[in-house]
C-alpha cells in the first residue's frame, strides 16, 4: 500500500547533502524509495562515503557558484522534491564584522539558497513538485555574535514563503524548516565550542548549550531529516508558505 510518505519512483535535490541534515535526508529519501537523488557539497569524500541506493548523483562544488548550477540545471528538469540545506557559520558581533566575512556567508546562505531554489523551481514547472528550505531559529529570534548567519536565515525564511505564493498554482509548494540547535558539524567551526570540547568534551558541550532550550536537549539530524520529509511529502499536501518551527521550545 503506498503511503502518504512513500517517495518511490521520485527524484530530489539534497545540497549541503555531505554530512549533517543534509546526508540525513539524502539517506532518508533513499531508505523511503527516492529512485534519483542528487547531492551537493563542497565536501567531495563525504558525498562518496554516503553509500546509497538508486540513482546517485554526486556534485562537488559550492551552491554559491553560479556555473554550477547553470551546469546542473539541464539535468533537474522533471524533478519532484529539493531540500535546501546547505550552509556555513560565522561568529562575532555585527560592529566588528568585515564586509569581507558578511559577504562570505550571504554568498553560501543566501545567494546560494537562492540559485538552489530558483533552479529547483524552473524544473518542477512542467509537473508540479515541493521544497524545503532550511532556515533557523536565529532567522527568528534575535542572538548576539552570529549577526550574518541569523539574517541570512531570515531572509531564507522569507524567500520561501515569496516562493509559495509565485508557485502555489504551479503545484509546486514551498515551505522551510527552522531547526533549533541539532547536533551538526556548524559547531565545530566555532571557537568558544572548539575550547569547551578541549575542556570538557563534545557530549558535555552541546549538553551545556542545550541548558537554553526549554526540553534540555540538542536534536538529531535524523529527527530534523523526518520533519524536513514529512514537508516534502503528498501527508504535507495542503501546507504551503510555512515555516516550520522545530526546536525544543528555544523560541518560546
């Protein structure tokens, strides 16, 4: 019996795919039957390790990159779902930022998002199709030191939310997920996590940052992965232009 979670026969789009929620849903959609997959990243040896069935594709290079995706495009035509994932940190206060480091964010969170999605669109028109992006909970209530990726995540939030409305009679939904904090490899990046792993180890680390979210804990990618599907998928047919907030009660 097919279920309302059944992605059997379908294609999608995972970028950021390499590790985190991204690998999290590639490996989810395979499991539920995806037939054609492809996966962006940076991180060529991790898109490798993902061993997956079906028809795997994999693209090594930045979404920030516009010859990617004018090189990628012809390829998606017909294709069903996209999860726009990928994404970087960056850490201090907007006073003491360059441009140079706002530009680098905005370049992969945002102009990135943008190229992800606009390509994913152009190819489900002729059928129809969905598609998440991620955003965060920083896009939704405001932290200090993290000004460009926040506002990155905002302006993701709302790009999806424009997008539903352009496509809804297309048959194309659009929705985004605003994941709190989950255990992923955009910490480690970070110094302040980086010293406290060297004190007191990575476990003790996101348990002390999870001290902040009213359910006392980080969440998985797999937990992030089953929220982001169940958007995507035909159970999520009448949700469009949401934004999914899905982070332990952090924001509340």
């Amino acid at each position: 019996m097919t279920t309302l979670q059944d992605f059997s026969g379908r294609s999608a789009l995972v970028t950021g795919a390499a590790s985190g929620i991204g690998a999290a849903c590639a490996r989810a959609l395979a499991a539920r039957g995806a037939a054609r997959l492809f996966l962006v990243d940076v991180d060529g040896a991790g898109l490798d390790a993902l061993d997956l069935p079906g028809e795997v594709h994999r693209i090594t290079g930045s979404v920030a990159d516009e010859t990617l995706w004018q090189a990628l495009e012809p390829r998606l035509t017909g294709l069903d779902h996209a999860v726009v994932n990928a994404g970087i940190g960056s850490g201090g206060p907007i006073a003491g930022l360059s441009l140079a480091e706002w530009r680098r964010v905005m370049a992969v969170n945002l102009d990135g998002a943008f190229m992800t999605l606009a390509s994913s669109l152009r190819a489900m028109e002729a059928k129809g199709g969905s598609a998440v992006v991620v955003a965060s909970t920083t896009g939704i209530k405001p932290l200090p030191g993290i000004g460009p990726y926040g506002v990155s995540k905002a302006a993701v939030a709302h790009m999806a939310r424009i997008a539903a409305v352009e496509n809804a009679r297309k048959g194309i939904r659009v929705n985004a997920i605003a994941p709190g904090g989950v255990d992923t490899a955009i910490w480690e990046s970070g110094e302040d996590f980086q010293r406290s792993v060297a004190a007191i180890g990575r476990e003790a680390t996101l348990k002390a940052m999870a001290k902040t979210t009213p359910l006392g804990r980080f969440a998985s990618s797999e937990e992030m992965a089953d929220s982001i599907l169940y958007l995507l998928s035909d159970a999520a047919a009448n949700i469009t232009g949401h934004v999914m907030v899905s982070d332990g009660g952090f924001t509340l």
